[in-house]
C-alpha cells in the first residue's frame, strides 16, 4: 500500500465514486477540480465537499498530504483504484489521468449520489 493511502475502499464503493464523479463531471460546468495541485488548493482553503484519490499514483509522495490537510478542514476523502479511469470519469479527455479530484459544488441530480458516497467515509476512516 503507497504512502498516502489511509485505508481501502472497497470495489463497491468505488463503482458509485466513479459514478458521482462521472454525474458531476459529464458538462464541464467547474464542480471538479482536477490534478493535485489543484485539489490541494482547494482543500487548504476549505473549499472542496470531497476528496478522490487514485491509488496508482507514482510516487505516492505526489499525494501523501492531502489525507491530513482534508482531516484537518474536516473534508470527507476516499479512494479508487486507477488514474486514468478517474479522469475519464470526470470528463477530461483520453489518454490523460489525474491523481486526485475534489468536489466543489453538488447540483441537485447528483446529490443523492454525492450523500452515499460521502456516507461511506466515516465508516471506512473510522
């Protein structure tokens, strides 16, 4: 397990992380943030409803702050399996990956989806 991963989330629960990052990224209206240093930004400043981190990131150095800055802003953070899987699904085109995305607004269609996801965060940190 790389450094920056806290726990393991279960394949499940990844499939409906996909799925919320792929109803908030689908039109590219701004709810995502994407890359690390962006993601960063945001969670220092408090602004991000949540974290997704990709698993696969080399070198996992690249991420190993995010956990503690997102705890510390109290921000909910979870993991998925693949980088590359992560930005098709929050609408970047293909062929590229991202290492981390943040959550930045939540429209009404995909809040739903956004509460289950961000459910499972404090069982899987606790």
């Amino acid at each position: 397990m790389s450094v920056h991963i806290a726990f393991e989330t279960p394949n499940d629960i990844q499939e409906q992380v996909y799925e919320m990052v792929k109803s908030l990224g689908k039109d590219g209206r701004g709810r995502l943030k994407k890359g690390a240093n962006e993601v960063t930004k945001a969670a220092e400043r408090g602004n991000a409803k949540m974290v997704v981190m990709a698993e696969n990131v080399n070198p996992g150095e690249l991420l190993a702050h995010i956990p503690m800055i997102c705890r510390e802003k109290e921000i909910p953070f979870i993991y998925v399996e693949d980088q590359a899987y992560l930005a098709e699904a929050a609408g970047m085109s293909l062929g590229t990956r991202t290492a981390a995305i943040a959550v930045m607004e939540v429209d009404k269609e995909a809040e739903d989806k956004f509460k289950e996801v961000s459910g499972h965060y404090d069982t899987l940190s606790a």
